[in-house]
C-alpha cells in the first residue's frame, strides 16, 4: 500500500461532473507566492465564479505543521479549534457561450513528499477530465507598485511555448533551487497533460501584502493563453484602491517616496528571470532604515485589517 493512499477526499463523484475542456489554474503558497499574487488569483475566481468545492487532500503526510503551521479560531465562546492547510479543487461551470470549464487548484508548498503529492494532484486533474493545465508564481523585485507586472512563463509542449513567444513570455534558463510547480509539470509533462507555468515579480518594499496587480496580470495572460474571458474589473478595482493607498503613504514619507520613485515604472517582460529572493529583503535602491522599514510594515499591517473588515 503506498504512503499517499487515502489521502484524497472527493466531496462530489469527480467522473461524473462533465466538464467541458477543462481549463485548470493552480496557485501555491510560500516561496514562490510574492504578494500572494498566485493564491490570489485562485481565490479570486472561486469567489467571483461561484466555485463548488469538489475534492481536498488530507495535509498530514505532505506538511511539516512546525513550518506551515495549522491556524486557531473560535468558531463558539470559549472554544478554539485548529484550521489545518488546505490543499483543495474547486471547478466552476462557465456559461453556455464560453468553450471551456475551469478547475482551480490551491495549497501551500509541500513540505514533505513532493513526488506523491503530484502523483495525487495530477490524478484527480485527470479524473476531472483537464485538458490545459497553468500553474502560477510570483517573486519579490525591484519594481514599482504601479508598474505594469513582467510575466514570465514556460511551457511542456511546442503549440503552447509557441503561444507564449507570441505574446513575448520569455522562460529563460535559470538554475537553482525551485518550487513544487517545476516538479508538477515536469510530471504533466510526462503523463502527456498540456501545462505551462506564468509567474511575475511584486514590489520588495511591499512584502507580505496581498498584491491583486500581479494577480490580475496573471490571469490575463493566462486567459490570452488558454482563450478564457476572466471577469477582472474588482480585481482591478481593488488594485487601484491598493495603489492609491500606498501612494498616500509614500507622500508623509519622503525619502521612501523618492527612493521608490527611482524604480522602473514600466515594466516589460523579462527572458531571464533572477533566482527568486529571499523573503523580506528589500531592493538596493530602498533606504536600509530599520525605522522606515517598520514604519511601512505597521502601515501595511493596517490595510490589510482595513480590507478584512470590508
């Protein structure tokens, strides 16, 4: 009996949804996750679509719950209850004029077991039918938070890097450590599943705040790729709520301001991305202060409160 056997949790009978080319999005959590731009997406479209939960993976043989730590609530006076990672499948059934159906994807990184983890991931896709496969990332750069995000991407089929360098998504050639995603579609890859990887880069100076900028550029490309009509005015809205926010912030700061203000405003593709960097760790041309550094993260911490509250 193999480790991973029981693992998978199917909430509906996944052969018999019938989906329609299924088009399927996939966001991790963790290192490759800057500005929650791939969680974020996902969560998007399973709000804005309606998405029905179909199928979850037990995490207890694919975390180390000292490093991706269970969450506490209290969903009664005086109780407290543990809310272990979720690694879930949601599908939404688009409206009769669009050709395809989508299957949407979300789970913090593994820490343990990568092979079996895709091995149950790939399989519930297949079950479901998937015909394309996206996986989404993000790192933090050096750019400014109203430029337009850089997407970068590569894919494990010629048609689908063809549509790639038509739109000018360069892959590059990195080396190096890498996330779950190189693993996962290095296995779809083998299992003959069309898949390909975008993924963008989110302000240094902006870590851990959810940035729907690089989530809506995200999916637009992927939308491009996979001819799929994403609903994204909210999301654009709220990335111009975003943007103004942190313009009115820089203002009472001055030297901030003018050290962001240094960054690129335009964006354009990269080929050849950099290794991701290290979480937290700001871009050269910012100011090393530790005061600042802790006056925009006390800044941030507040609009993240403001939007939870909306």
């Amino acid at each position: 009996m193999s480790e991973t056997d029981g693992v998978l949790r199917e909430l509906e009978d996944l052969a018999s949804l019938r989906l329609r080319q299924p088009f399927a999005i996939v966001g991790f959590g963790g290192w490759i996750d800057a500005g929650f731009a791939a969680t974020g997406a996902v969560r998007y479209l399973v709000d804005q679509l309606s998405a029905t939960r179909v199928a979850e993976i037990d995490p207890e043989p694919f975390y180390a719950f000292t490093d991706t730590r269970p969450r506490v609530s209290h969903p009664a006076p005086g109780r407290r209850e543990p809310v272990w990672p979720k690694a879930e499948w949601y599908v939404v059934h688009m409206p009769e004029k669009a050709n395809r159906d989508l299957v949407l994807f979300t789970a913090p990184e593994p820490n343990l077991r990568w092979r079996g983890f895709t091995t149950v991931v790939l399989d519930v896709f297949q079950k479901l039918g998937t015909e394309t496969l996206v996986s989404f990332g993000a790192v933090l750069a050096p750019v400014h938070h109203r430029a337009r995000p850089p997407v970068r991407g590569w894919a494990t089929t010629d048609p689908l890097r063809a549509l790639l360098r038509r739109r000018q998504v360069g892959s590059g050639r990195y080396e190096g450590p890498t996330g779950i995603t190189t693993v996962l579609l290095a296995a779809a890859r083998d299992r003959g599943l069309a898949a390909f990887s975008l993924s963008t880069s989110s302000p240094s100076y902006l870590t851990d705040m959810p940035n729907p900028r690089a989530s809506a550029a995200l999916l637009r490309m992927a939308g491009e790729i996979g001819a799929v009509q994403f609903p994204l005015s909210d999301l654009d809205a709220e990335s111009m709520v975003v943007a103004e926010r942190v313009d009115q912030f820089l203002a009472e700061r001055p030297e901030l301001r003018e050290a962001v203000e240094r960054l690129p405003f335009t964006a354009e593709p990269d080929p050849k991305p950099s290794p991701p960097p290290r979480p937290q760790e700001p871009p050269a041309e910012l100011p090393s202060s530790a005061a600042v550094l802790q006056d925009l993260e006390e800044f941030l911490k507040s609009l993240r409160r403001d939007n939870s509250d909306t």
